[in-house]
C-alpha cells in the first residue's frame, strides 16, 4: 500500500515538473517575441505579448521592465508606466536592476510629483555610488534633480495681467503616437500638424526607427482629421512649421532645412529653399515670419550636436530686396541650451520662444520677451498651466492673440507628444445647481449661451451638482440649467468683472406634477415681456411670492400642496415701466395632472401706454352718460369712472386728462357750458379717490371735436349724434411731477 502511494506522489512530481518546464519555455518564448516586437516598433503587440507573460508569471521582472519601457519612454504614458513600476518595486530582490529606481524618478518627475522624484534620484544614487555604474547616468540625474527644483519654483509663477487655460484637443487629433508643431489657418479654420504615422504598407522606416514625418490636418468646423498631401512621396521628412498672417505662405521643414510653399486648393504647391543666407545652416528645424514677411526669426543649429552644437535663434531683415545675414537674435534670448520654436507678434513686439536653458522645469518651456527701446527684455517663464515638466513646444496664436495652439508630451496625454489649445486672460464661471432646499443636483444639463458674441456651450453638472465654464473676458451671458423632472433653472452671468473666478448658481425646483405656467407678452406685438414685476398671492393661504420674467417672459409655479379636484384661487400683478398695471384672479379646479397655463384661460397680455392714448379705448368701459342737461354722476357712470380710478391707482405716475364731448344739438355756447360742468364732475369725482388727485384733469371741447360729418344743418340720425357725445381720458404725461400739482 505504501509502495503504491509513493509511485502515485513520484508520478504526480514529475507532472507537476514537466508543467512547471513547459511553462517556463513558453515565457521564454513570448518574452522573445515581445522583445522583437518591441525592436520593430510593434508596440500595441509588444504590449499584448509581455502581459501574456504576466498572465503565466505575474512577477516577471522582465515583462515589467519590459512595459516600463514602452510606457515610460515610446508612449509617455506616465500613469501606466507608474503602475508597472510600482509593481516592479513591490517585487525587490537581490538582482533587481538598479535602474527601476531611475525610471521611477523620471516618471514622478514627468507626472509633476517632484518632491517625490528628487526623492527617488536620490535613493538611486546611494545605492549605486559602490556599484560603478552612478557615473553611466549621473549627468542625467543631476539635471533632473536640478530640473525638479525649477519646477517646483516655476509652478509658483502667476501673471497678474494674463490667465492662460489649457486643454488638451483630445482623440479628434492626438493619438498614442506624437502629434506637434500645430499651424492654424484662420481663414479655413484648419489646423495643421505633423505627425509619424504610418501611411501606407511599404514605408520604410527612417535612421531613428520611426517613419517619415507627414502633414496632416484637421477641420474646426467639420471636426475632421486627413492627410494634406497624401500624394507626396515619402523619402524624407515634410513638416508643416509656420505660416504668415498676411498671405498664403507656408514654412516647411525638409532635408533639415526650413522651406517655403504657399496653398492653392487646399494642398500644398512645389516647396522652395529660401534664399541662401537663410539657409546656411547646419540644421534648421523652426521658423516664422513677422512684419508682413519682412522680418524672419528661426531655430539654427550651426555645427552637429555631437561636435558641440546646439540651437539658437537667429533673425534676419529683408532690406532691397535681400535678406540680412541672420545673427543671433540676443545674448538674453539664446542660452547654453537649445532654444527654439519662436513666434513672433504680428506688431513685432513680443517674441515667445522654447527653451532648455532658462531654468526651464525640464525639458522644453515656454518664454516671452519684449522688445524694449531696440533690446529683448530677459524671458519670462509664462508658468504653469502653460509649461510643465515635460517638452513644451511650438506655441501659436491666433491672429487676435486670444487663443492659440502649442504642443506637448506633458502628463495626461495620449502618448508622446499631444497638441493642447489655449485661450488668454480667460475667466472661471464655476455655479452650484440645487433644488429649492439647497441640495446639490447631479446630472443636470447647463446651457450656457453667449449673449455678447453668440454661440453655446453645454456641460453637466458632476456628482457634486458642479459645474464649470471657461469664457472670455467683457462678455454677456445666460445660463439655463435641465433635469428630467425639475423645472429649468434660469440666471445670467457676465465677466466684466476683474475676478477671475465668477460665480453663478441655479436653482431647479421640482416638478410635482402640478405647475401654474404664465408667459407675459406684449398684446401688440406678442413678443415675450422681460423684467415684469409679478406679484402672485395665495388667496386661500395668504402667502404671497414675487417674481420678475426673465427675455422668456415666463413664470412657473410649482403647486405641490394641492392633489386632484382641490381648488386653487391666485392673485396675479404685472408691472411694467411703460405698460398698464394690470390684476387679475385666476380661479380654478386641479381636475387632471400637469401644467396650467394662465396665459390660455387669461388675458395676461400687457399693454403699451403711450402719450395720447385714450385710456377708454385701452380698458373695459363702456360710455359715460348722463340725464339730458345735467353734469352730476350717476350711478351706471359711477361704475365706469371707478375703472379709471383703479387704473390710476395702479399706475400712479400716469396724468389724465378727460375731455367731454357734445354732438351739435343746441347751441356751441351752451354745449360749451355744459361739458365742461360735465369734465370737472367727472375729475372731481375721480380726484376724490386717486393718490395725488392733481393728476387728473377735465376739460370741455362742446362741439368743436366732432368725430363724424354730423354739424349744424345737417340731418343725422341718433345714433351718428350718440358716437359724437363721448368722454375721453387722454395720457397726457407718465411720469407725474410737482408742478403737476402746481399748475392745477
């Protein structure tokens, strides 16, 4: 028994054995292929295959380092490469390779953790110092223990004058290979780029491992992105690099010197050295024209690097016809470093370039100089958003110089180098949506619509009820917030203010299924009434809220205390400079879910008072009459005459005049006579019961205003003679003032 047990433990070892053998050779195998993958530039495969490895040995040193690589230095994908790092570093044993604590310095410092990098430069330093092998990267670590510090210092930098908002132009145009030196071509709103991919089957690959350089483009507008010239032969680099504002000329890099062509039909024409004394360099990657082509500032290399060459900026004057031979351009300007990728202002004032040197936070920054008095002022870092601790390159802007175009390899991107716009001395407007309570809404789409310029933006709020907008300066605008089953928030905003963070709230009230609705218009035209002052009281509550329209010239009233069949009984006011007050009372049953529009069951529509008007013919009266050769007020007068007062009651500032009318029976001195006993009857009446009574006045005409052809000696009947017996009350003024008072 106990024989057989031991021959089934043998046999079960060697299984195990074998498997453990057949494993190891598979891994093997799948880390040669990677690694071959890897040296063809196959990267997504590469990728693939070392995480097959990982899959059969989850602490392959090998994989790990091997997608350490890929990340940290193909794609430039930090966060990725942090992850395999970390692992990597989970994982310490006595042959670890050293070097994981360079790439872990590298990729904090590229994710801008520099107090964390310095930190791990400085642990790879200690533990290599005995080791000999310090000295193969000590320059390295030293310039970027040196470049943490810059960064650190520079994140500090803030321009009081100027606020710059990056964002990066997203899967549109960058991808996980590089994108850069973005031109913008303002009358077709296109943007130019360069990038290395691979176009077609058989490009062969360049000296570097990667493919020829090619233009592409993308539409603004269409939001589209091609090839420019899909025809040029691909046996060397084309590089879009620069245009001029003035005409249709175009820099193209090209056999590692700057060329000229020009756009016809969109696609580029036959390219063009410039003229030889701008061109007698070793190596000259960028370039841009100023002072309507007169003025050129380029990137130049004289001698190779490896001879001790680097890049300056040169700059060279077209005087009679010929270009000046390029100097540098300052002392100030060029550094021990590279600088390159000038651009220079349209006026020829302020020139911002790239550099090295500078105290750059690590690689490529930007700089801005002045010309001052015939001299560059010392650059300026712009800081951070703009610069980072990544490669910060070909800055552009529109011809405005609002907005702008730059390139980058900083953190967060697709990979490699990614193309970023810009906007300058732009604004914050950061708001909060919430219910009538207070508490913050989630998921709330914010319209945000430009009233200075036109145009909207739209976003949601985040889980916080947040939202955020970034907008221009000295602009206008209104907000409308919308959430299934809330009533739209509504407010307005501008940025004339010198905060640059604006703040701009909505309230969204909830919708519970029953809702009053009013849209106050004008009643000649219909147009939609803005900043009506509206009171509504409750009648059965007692509560009374206030409300002003907004352009939509719209009220909305939640009516959450009634359920079906109840009653409800409101009091509407609307006031409005230069309209009648008006009130009404709507009374109505709640017999089905949903809103209720006043509007449709009252007349709400509001109407212009203007001077001359009779108010009669603006409200619901009927005739004022009264017994054949009197002037006192009778009772069915009474209650027309109390309209008027109810009108100018409402609208105190209006001044009246009533005007009494005769037909041509009698005689015009005794019709004289009469109506204007009958006018004053009628003032005094309402004097006695209108705030400020000297606003009201009365006049007899007789006669002498007849409306028809019904005049002495001629026969009319008594209806023709009634339309000439009338009483006006005609607007004399709308603002009442103390001489009123005075002159009655």
């Amino acid at each position: 028994m106990l024989k057989g047990t031991w021959s089934i433990f043998l046999l079960m070892l060697i299984l195990i054995s074998g498997q453990g053998l057949h494993a190891q050779r598979e891994i093997k195998s799948l880390l040669h292929d990677a690694k071959k993958l890897k040296g063809s530039l196959d990267f997504p495969q590469a990728i693939k295959t070392y995480k097959q490895v990982l899959e059969l040995d989850v602490d392959n040193a090998s994989a790990q380092e091997g997608l350490i690589d890929i990340y940290l230095y193909r794609y430039e994908i930090f966060d990725s490469a942090a992850t395999y790092i970390d692992k990597r570093l989970n994982n310490v044993v006595a042959d670890t390779n050293d070097l994981v604590f360079f790439h872990q310095g590298n990729c904090l410092r590229m994710q801008e953790r520099h107090y964390e990098a310095i930190d791990a430069y400085l642990v790879y330093k200690k533990i290599t110092a005995n080791k000999g092998r310090l000295k193969l990267v000590q320059q390295e670590i030293d310039e970027n223990l040196e470049s943490c510090r810059y960064a650190i210092k520079n994140q500090q930098i803030v321009n009081d004058n100027t606020t710059y908002t990056v964002q990066n132009m997203d899967f549109f145009i960058n991808s996980v290979d590089s994108e850069y030196t973005p031109v913008f071509l303002e009358g077709d709103s296109l943007l130019l780029y360069n990038a290395r991919y691979k176009d077609f089957e058989t490009e062969e690959i360049t000296i570097d491992n990667k493919y020829y350089e090619n233009i592409y483009y993308f539409d603004l507008e269409e939001s589209v992105a091609s090839s420019y010239n899909p025809g040029i032969k691909q046996d060397n680099h084309h590089a879009v690099i620069g245009t001029r504002y003035d005409n249709n000329d175009i820099l193209i890099f090209y056999k590692n010197k700057i060329w000229l062509s020009s756009i016809d039909k969109d696609r580029l024409n036959e390219i063009e050295p410039l003229p030889k004394p701008l061109s007698n360099f070793y190596f000259q990657p960028h370039g841009v024209f100023a002072d309507s082509g007169k003025t050129i500032i380029f990137s130049a290399m004289t001698v190779p690097e490896f001879e001790g060459g680097n890049l300056d900026l040169y700059i060279s004057h077209l005087e009679d016809s010929l270009w000046s031979q390029p100097k540098r351009i300052s002392p100030v300007i060029n550094s021990e470093k590279n600088e390159d990728s000038p651009y220079l202002s349209p006026d020829g004032q302020t020139l911002y370039f790239s550099s090295k040197g500078h105290n750059s936070s690590g690689g490529y920054d930007f700089y801005k100089s002045e010309l001052v008095n015939g001299e560059w002022s010392y650059p300026e870092n712009l800081g951070y958003p703009m610069n980072s601790a990544g490669d910060d390159i070909y800055l552009s802007f529109t011809q405005d110089g609002k907005r702008g175009y730059f390139s980058s390899n900083r953190n967060g991107g697709f990979g490699g180098m990614d193309i970023y716009s810009f906007a300058v001395d732009q604004k914050t407007i950061e708001g909060l949506a919430h219910d009538k309570k207070g508490n913050p809404l989630p998921d709330v789409v914010i319209t945000l619509m430009n009233l200075t310029d036109g145009g909207e933006e739209y976003t949601t709020t985040d889980e916080n009820g947040v939202f955020m907008y970034q907008v221009d300066s000295d602009k206008e605008f209104k907000l409308l917030g919308e959430k299934d089953e809330y009533f739209d928030g509504h407010g307005k905003v501008n940025t004339l203010t010198a905060e640059k963070t604006v703040k701009a709230d909505l309230m969204l009230e909830k919708d519970p299924g029953i809702s009053i609705y009013a849209l106050v218009t004008d009643k000649k035209s219909g147009q939609p009434l803005d900043s009506v002052k509206m009171s509504i009281t409750d009648n059965m509550k007692g509560s009374t809220d206030n409300h002003i329209t907004d352009e939509s010239g719209s009220y909305r009233r939640a009516v959450a205390d009634k359920k079906l069949d109840d009653r409800g009984s409101y009091n509407f006011t609307f006031e409005r400079e230069g309209y009648l007050y008006k009130t009404i009372t709507y009374n109505l049953v709640f017999d089905k879910e949903g809103i209720y529009n006043l509007h449709t069951d009252m007349d709400i529509t509001l109407e212009k008072v203007e001077l001359g008007q009779d108010l009669s013919k603006m409200i619901d009266i009927n005739p004022i009459y009264f017994d054949v050769g009197r002037y006192n007020i009778r009772s069915d007068a009474a209650i027309e005459l109390d309209k008027i007062v109810k009108v100018m009651n409402e609208n105190p500032e209006m001044v009246i005049e009533i005007g009494s009318h005769t037909d041509s029976r009698g005689s015009a001195a005794s019709n004289m006579k009469l109506s204007q006993k009958r006018a004053l009857a009628s003032a005094n009446y309402i004097k006695e019961r209108i705030t400020n009574p000297d606003r009201i006045t009365g006049k007899g005409y007789g006669e002498s205003r007849l409306v028809n052809e019904c005049a002495d000696g001629v026969r009319c009947s008594k209806e023709q003679h009634q339309v000439n017996r009338r009483t006006e009350f005609i607007i004399v003024r709308l603002t009442y003032t103390i001489e009123d008072g005075a002159n009655n």
